[in-house]
C-alpha cells in the first residue's frame, strides 16, 4: 500500500506546480512592466469608454461584464472578446498603428445596444 500512496506524491506535485504557474502567469505580466486596463461592461456602456495607448507599447485588456454577458469588438485592431459576468477575460495587444479605433458590444444586450461602444485612441 505504501507504493500507491508513494506513485501519487508526485503527480500532486506536478498538479500544484501547474496551478501555481498557472496563478502566476498574470502576476508576471504586470512585473514585466505591461500596462492593465480593466474595462467594465454593463447595459448599455462601457466604462471608461475612451482610452488612450501608446504605439508598441503592449498592454492588457482585461474585460469584466457587471450585469450579463457582452462582447468586445475592434475590427480594426484586430480584438474580439467575449467578456463574461464577474470573470476577468485577458486581452494582450501590442499596438501597431496610430489612430482612433472604435470598439462596439456584438452580443445583443437590450435596446440600448446600438448604442453600447467607445473607442481606443492609439499615440505614437
């Protein structure tokens, strides 16, 4: 019996080494030095619905619905998202180009949706 017992420690190492890393992963990206911008979703807007990036500068878009679930679409930069109630979604971009970029909610979320957007304004 002491051989199962003994088979089994290591593969609960391996499992606790894996969440570990797991946990640490986000913890490492804000070591390295890249920007979090937490965005809000909520029935009909997002908060803040302006932002301001830096041309090559990565970042994280950390998305989280206050209400039901929502979408985060920027064609033109490239971005989609599902942002889930009470769950952060990640988002990394590196910006590439200048600009202002808008971004719209994709899943229908009452009859305010048409009017659920904001923009992204890239600066060199």
């Amino acid at each position: 019996m002491k051989h199962s017992i003994v088979s089994r420690r290591p593969l609960a190492a391996l499992a606790a080494a894996a969440l570990l890393c797991a946990g640490l992963a986000g913890f490492s990206l804000a070591q390295q030095g890249e920007r979090v911008v937490r965005i809000t979703a909520e029935r009909y807007s997002y908060e803040p619905e302006k932002i301001v990036l830096k041309k090559g500068q990565p970042v994280i878009l950390e998305l989280v619905a206050e209400d039901r679930m929502h979408g985060f679409n920027s064609l033109a930069l490239g971005i989609r998202a599902d942002v889930l109630p009470d769950q952060a979604v990640r988002v990394r971009l590196v910006p590439d180009k200048v600009g202002t970029f808008p971004f719209i909610c994709d899943v229908f979320c009452g009859s305010g949706h048409g009017e659920m957007g904001g923009v992204i304004t890239v600066v060199e």
